[in-house]
RNA sequence: GGCGCGGUGGCAGAAUGGCUAUGCAGAGGACUGCAAAUCCUCGUAUGCCGGUUCGAUUCCGGCCCGUGCCUCCA
C-alpha cells in the first residue's frame, strides 16, 4: 500500500486513486531557456522514482511533464544573444531530454508544449472571465483572487498575509493586489498570439492549468514539482482550475521535493553556485548523479557537492564490483525484494532502499558459489531497476572515464596487463609492480583474484 | 512581520515509546609475492531545559541554533 506526504495536509497519507486503473501524474517541466542545473534535475529523478513505482502497481499511468516554451526568460535571452527565441526553445530542450537520458530518467508519457496549447488556455481563460473569476485590463486578463474561497489552501496563507509581506509593486490595473495575470501583451517583435483581449502571450500559471485539464481532465491523482513552486505557481493553478470547473479539485496529492543546496546555500543562478546536469557528467557518470541525487529523502534538503557525487560513483564501483563476474540466473527474473519495496511505498524512502542494495551487494560478495550467487544477483539487479540503477553491463561501467581524461585506451590497458602478467610469472615483480604503479597514475586500478586481472577506472 | 522546515556517531543518512539501520572514514584480522578488491571483528550519536510515562532520541511545552517561502525559481 502506497503512502504518500500530502502538501495539502502536509501529512502522510494512504494513496487512493481516482480510478485503480489508469493513475494521473503531472508534474511542473523545465523553462527552456538554459541548460538544466542539477536542481532542476532533483524532481526529474524523484518523480521518477514514482513512476517507476506506480507503474508496478498500477496497470496504466499517464505520466505528464510539460516544456514551457514561451516565458520572458526566453524572450529576454533571445533579446541579449540574437539568438532566434525558436533556435533556443528548440535547442534547449533537446539538451534537457540528452541530460535526464543520462540520469535515466524515463521520458514522460506526455510532454506538451505550452506553445501547442494556446487554445485550451484561452477556452479556460474566456470560462474564467464568464464565471466572474476573471477580468480584462489594459491589454491583460487578470485572474480576481477574491473571487476564490479556497485560495492559500495549499500554501496556508491568507491573502491579507500575502498583502502584508508583498514586496513587489501592485500593477495600476489590479482590482486587488494579489490578483495574477492570466494573459498579457506582446509586443510586435515579442512572440505573441491573437485573443479576444488582443495579441499577447499566457501568464506563467495558466498553462498548466490547461495542460493538465487537456492530457488528465479535471481533476487527476498526483500534482509533482519542486518546494518554491508551492506558492505562487501551484496555489495558482489550484485557483484558475478549481475556479474553471466549479470547485472540482485539481489533484488530490500534492507532493514536493525539498531544494538542492551547496555549502548549505540554495543553489540557484543568481547566487552563481549552481553545477548544470552537463558540466557534472563530464565529472562522473549520469548514474553517479542519480545515486547521490537519491540519496536523501525527497523532501529533505540535499548538499551537494563533488565529493559528495565521488562517493556515490565509488558505491556503484562496489555494487557494480559486486555483479562483475557473476553468472547470471537463467532463470525467469526474480521480484523486487519486499523490504525495498515497501521503503519505497513508504513515500519513496530512497535512503531505506539503498541500504537494502547495500545488503543485497553484501549477500552477493559473501555467495561463493555460482548457485547461490545467481539468485542473489537476479534479486540485486531487480532492486536496482526500481531506482533506475545497476542496468549497464559492469564491464561498461568500469570502462567510462572523465570527459577531459586523455588517458589509456582499453586496448593500451589490456596490452600493459599482458606485459605485467609475464613479468609475474617470471617472478620478476619489480617490472610488475612498476606497470601497476604507472597505470594506478593514469587513473586505472588492476585488481589479481584468482580468475585472473580486472582492471577499472577509478 | 506572517507561514514553514530541520538539528541523530568524524562525515553522509534512515528509523523508532524500551532491544538504535546502512554507507564512507577510522582500528584490528583473513586473503594476496606486495597491493587492490572482498570478507570477518570493533569503537563512537540522538542541540538544551522541563513535562507525560515503568521507560523518550521518538509524544507535549519552552529555549537555543540553522534554514526555506512570502518576487522569477525545481
């Protein structure tokens, strides 16, 4: 049984979904304007966690991520670069889509644009207007946060509170300070659509309102992203949503990972202490960014550091030392182990389920024989599959190597271990240890056992 | 000012009203030509003060410290 921590009760709650057999997820995509930082990255990999979770358990999941593709951080970057704002929205995509690829996160079932949903949003803006929710001024359609009894549920403010802490001017044209636009005007040389209320482009909040409504209908299962978007974002969509459908919630679980920080500070670019997804896999490979990004629980904070990253890469150096080797159970391939799926169902507890790998790699090294050993590794790679770990070949795993690291082919590697071999049969372990201490200094680590040398990058 | 989160061994990080994970680091041992890897053994923790309780790290209250949101933000 799934239990998952509920924002709007902000407590731990049994899963029921709307209909047993088809789940409804949806979770807030990246704004493409720049590469992916590995904060962006954190709920990417946490929601994929669930996925691959309900999918387990749950005969059909409709998983929705979307891509916004029109924001003023896009136009803005266009304006400063001279870069056509299609060329970046494009561009930048295709570099997210590479980068989650390489934390082998599964692509979502759906991944709308908010470029190719013009229309819904519009529909659900004119609806907004009719039931009184919204209104039109100078050039803008701005959504009546009075009109909305429910608003600040999610965030657990009131909107007198929201006044009160307001430190942003209030635009001329708001009926009440804390109302929120919904569509607004482009100018000639800004990307634009035609609309009852003129030429403009939609509000951040209102394209997922629409996107959800279009690919889940009115109201779905499990509403994902990161803690910031709690409030505005969120408690936002809520308003334009339950305002459009008379009240129907939105989603019934709301769940949000906790920040990314280094050195304790959130990363973020303004504070310019922010690693993307792309400067980091030139470091360590992207399953080595996933593990420590899996590290911590979802909702606690995470500090990220490159030392905290080496030491997830040498734990998949074990687990993968672990499966090297190894025969394989022909066997049909064994469950996930019950402990580790019931952490996970225990609102994905990530840390729980890398101790029981941990265990499982352990049982794997203490197995002596081929026979005992295969179950356990059929059992190490099934636990590993749930959290999107362990599913390369170890030879593979072994081999990778920095993206600036101009050392040894596999091929010099292998030719080196030939050479050190006929050094130690003629006992001559001077040469021997000197071609070990050579290829230890270009990265490379042999290891004797008696079924002969492996070697790994280290 | 309002709302919220957190303080667990040297570090990372779970869990729990009593018997307290897991990993890294550290100490000793096995194995090895020597290593590496692996295995075995070992040590060390629940911010402070009260309360409830037979018993609290776990529940309640206060305090201290850190931190997030209230503006674009995963």
């Amino acid at each position: 049984m799934l239990h998952i921590h509920n924002t709007l009760s902000r407590q731990k709650e049994e899963f029921r979904p709307i209909d047993p057999t088809h789940i409804g997820m949806y979770v807030c995509g990246p704004t493409v304007y720049d590469f992916a930082h590995l904060g962006n990255a954190r709920p990417v990999v946490v929601f994929d966690v669930l996925y691959r979770l309900l999918k387990r358990h749950y005969p059909r999941v409709t998983y929705v991520r979307n891509i916004t593709d029109i924001d003023d951080k896009i136009i803005a970057k266009s304006k400063e670069s001279g870069e056509p704002f299609l060329s970046i929205t494009k561009r930048t995509a295709q570099a997210f889509h590479d980068d989650m690829d390489a934390l082998n996160a599964l692509p979502p079932d759906i991944e709308p644009l908010c470029s190719g949903t013009i229309p819904q949003m519009l529909d659900m803006i004119a609806t907004l207007i009719e039931k009184g929710h919204a209104y039109a001024a100078d050039g803008h359609v701005l959504f009546h946060v009075p009109s909305m009894k429910y608003y600040g549920e999610l965030s657990r403010r009131s909107r007198d509170e929201l006044i009160a802490g307001a430190r942003v001017e209030v635009a001329p044209y708001k009926k009440d300070p804390a109302d929120f636009v919904l569509w607004k005007p482009s100018a000639p040389d800004q990307p634009g659509w035609d609309s009852p209320w003129g030429r403009g482009r939609p509000g951040w909040h209102i394209e997922c309102s629409a996107m959800a409504k279009m690919h889940l209908g009115i109201t779905f299962d499990i509403h994902g992203g990161g803690l910031d978007l709690i409030f505005p974002h969120h408690e936002n969509e809520i308003a334009q949503s339950r305002c459009a459908h008379d009240g129907a919630p939105l989603a019934n679980y709301w769940m949000h990972n906790g920040f990314l920080t280094v050195n304790n500070d959130k990363m973020s670019k303004s504070l310019k202490n922010f690693f993307t997804v792309r400067e980091l896999l030139a470091v360590a490979p992207g399953e080595a960014l996933r593990l420590a990004l899996l590290s911590g629980h979802y909702r606690q904070p995470l500090d990220f550091s490159v030392e905290a990253l080496q030491k997830a890469k040498a734990t998949l150096d074990k687990w993968y030392g672990a499966l090297r080797g190894k025969a394989a159970a022909h066997a049909e391939k064994l469950g996930v182990p019950v402990a580790l799926e019931d952490a996970l169902l225990d609102d994905l507890n990530t840390p729980l389920a890398i101790a029981h790998i941990h265990e499982l790699a352990n049982e794997l090294n203490r197995a002596a024989t081929p026979a005992e050993q295969a179950p356990i590794r059929a059992r190490l790679l099934a636990a590993g599959e749930v959290l999107g770990l362990l599913q390369q070949d170890p030879e593979t795993w072994f081999r990778w190597q920095p993206a600036e690291g101009a050392g040894p082919t596999d091929a010099e590697i292998e030719t080196q271990i030939a050479a050190r071999l006929a050094a130690r049969k003629a006992k001559n372990y001077a040469e021997s240890d000197r071609i070990r201490d050579a290829l230890a200094a270009q990265g490379v680590i042999l290891e004797d056992s008696a079924g002969g040398t492996t070697w790994r990058r280290g």
